[in-house]
C-alpha cells in the first residue's frame, strides 16, 4: 500500500511541471495570436476581397473600358504569357537574374556593415546614419527619378572618371560593365538600411557572456564570429533573407511589375490577362520563398527549447 501510494505521489510531482509547461506554451501561443491578430484583421478587411477578385479576373477577358463586360476565357491568359507573350518571360527571367546577384550582395554587405556599426567607437551613431537615412529620405520615387537623370554609380566615384580608364586600358565592353556595376552598387547601398538595423538588434542580443566564455577558451574573433555569432544569428538572418527576396521583387526598378501595369492601365487596358500575370510571378515568388525557408531553417539555431 505505501508503494502503490509513493509511486502516486511522484507521478502528481512529475505531472506538476509538465502541466506548467502546458501552460507556458499555451501562454506563447495566445501572445503569438495577439501580436498577429492585426495583420491578420488588416488582411481579411482590406486584402482577401481583392485578392479573389484578381483570381477570378485572371480567367476573364476585361477591358478597362468595359468593366461590367466579363468574357470567360480560362486558362487561356495563362497560356498566352508562356506560349504567345514574347516579353513577359525575358523580364521574369531578368528579374530572377538581378535578384540571385542582388540578394546574397545585400545580406552580406548590411551584415559587414551591422558588425562595424556594432563597435564601441567614437561616432558610430553618424555612421549607422549614413546607411539609414537614405531609405528615409530617397523613396522608391525619388531614386527612380534620380536615376532617371543620370544620378547613378557615377555619383560614387566623382573626381576620377574610372568609365574612360576603364576604356582606355580594357575596352569599351568592359567599360559600359563598370557602369552596370556601379550603378548597382549605388542600389545595393540604398537597400542595406533595414537589413543593417534587424542586423543590429541580432547582435545586441547576443550574451556577452558567451563571447567572454570563448575568450577565455582562446578563440580569436574570427573563430568566435562563427562558433558564437552567426549561429546564434541564424534566426536573424532568416528573417533578413525573407524580407530582403520580398523587397527585391517589388522594388521600383522591377521590369515585370512595370510590364504588368504597363498591361493593366495602358495599351490595350487588358486587366484580365494583367491579372493573369500577377499571379504568375505571386506564384514564383511564394515558391522561391518556400523553398527557402525550407533549405535555410534546417541550419537555423533557436537558442533554448523551442517547444517551451
């Protein structure tokens, strides 16, 4: 009888912390639904509508003079942009170019730049906003227009024409490069300001404690940016790759956003078919993101029990 009444005792003594548990993680979870619970009232209120009616106007034909004038048409503008449009694909295949040279560029450009303006130095507040302030003041409009005006990687290199001794010494091909290559450099620098900051916050959260622990094991700094820093910024930069492939594909330089509203609201104001579009490259983009994420999460590191 005390044995069968011990063994009662240590299963309700055990049972005790896994019921906190329970709680605990229902406790997250509830947190978790309220801090997305707006975003999710925005999307239902403003976008879901929207949404359904784009999808449904992809398998119509819509002129904009018409709007009440529906023609099912079916798949048949699904067809057109892959078989009949020779110029939807050179611009999908342009932008997925840019933004694989792109992307990898600006995640490690923002996070070289987050980890210099992460040291303890005189005026490291200027220098963080020197990166910042440009994605404040220069919007998508005032960077399309000044680019449009000749402002571009020039503006990096003023005093030493580097497009004529390129061409002097290599050739005319190899100097109208240099040109491309400033001219994206220019926008690389003007799309690292987020990136650096979500950076920023990563490393501040690090424990100083754990540098310390791997100092006094003798790792030098390169062994403890690697053995310390980047896994345990590993959450960090899964979230600076998502943001930054989204942000890439809508910015305003994106040849085939242009093309769609070029579709939609000029020319032949064929919505139907500019519809059709639309969720072509939503698809691409959501499955480049799927894929991913799916890849990235398997090395990311979620410090403390994530099932806590």
């Amino acid at each position: 009888m005390r044995i069968a009444v011990a063994r009662t005792s240590e299963a309700l003594a055990g049972a005790g912390p896994r019921r906190r548990r329970m709680s605990l993680t229902t406790q997250r979870t509830l947190e978790g639904y309220f801090f997305v619970s707006p975003w999710v009232i925005g999307f239902l209120v403003f976008l879901a509508w929207p949404l359904f009616q784009s999808l449904f106007l992809s398998f119509n034909e819509l002129q904009a003079t018409s709007l009440t004038d529906l023609k099912w048409k079916g798949i048949d503008n699904y067809k057109e942009a892959f078989v009949i449009d020779a110029r939807f694909l050179p611009r999908l295949w342009e932008t997925l170019r840019n933004n694989l040279l792109d992307v990898p560029v600006i995640m490690i450009f923002s996070l070289f730049s987050a980890i210099l303006a992460n040291q303890k130095i005189k005026g490291v507040i200027g220098f963080r906003a020197v990166f910042f302030l440009p994605l404040v003041i220069g919007s998508a409009q005032v960077i399309k227009q000044l680019f449009a005006q000749g402002v571009g990687g020039a503006t990096l290199s003023q005093g030493v024409n580097i497009q004529e001794l390129v061409f002097e010494y290599i050739g005319p091909d190899a100097a109208a490069g240099v040109s491309d290559l400033l001219n994206r450099l220019l926008f690389v620098l003007w799309k690292t300001g987020v990136q650096m900051l979500i950076f920023l916050a990563g490393l501040n959260s690090v424990s100083p404690v754990l540098y310390e622990a791997a100092r006094v094991d003798g790792a030098t700094d390169w062994d403890r940016f690697w053995k310390v820093t980047l896994p345990l910024l590993s959450p960090v930069i899964l979230v600076n790759l998502v943001y930054t492939i989204v942000d890439s594909f809508t910015d305003t330089f994106n040849s085939v956003l242009e093309y769609i509203q070029m579709t939609a609201f000029a020319g032949g104001f064929r919505l139907g078919y500019a519809a059709a579009l639309g969720w072509i490259y939503f698809i691409v983009v959501f499955a480049i993101l799927f894929v991913v994420v799916r890849i990235t999460n398997r090395y990311v590191f979620y410090a403390g029990d994530r099932s806590g």
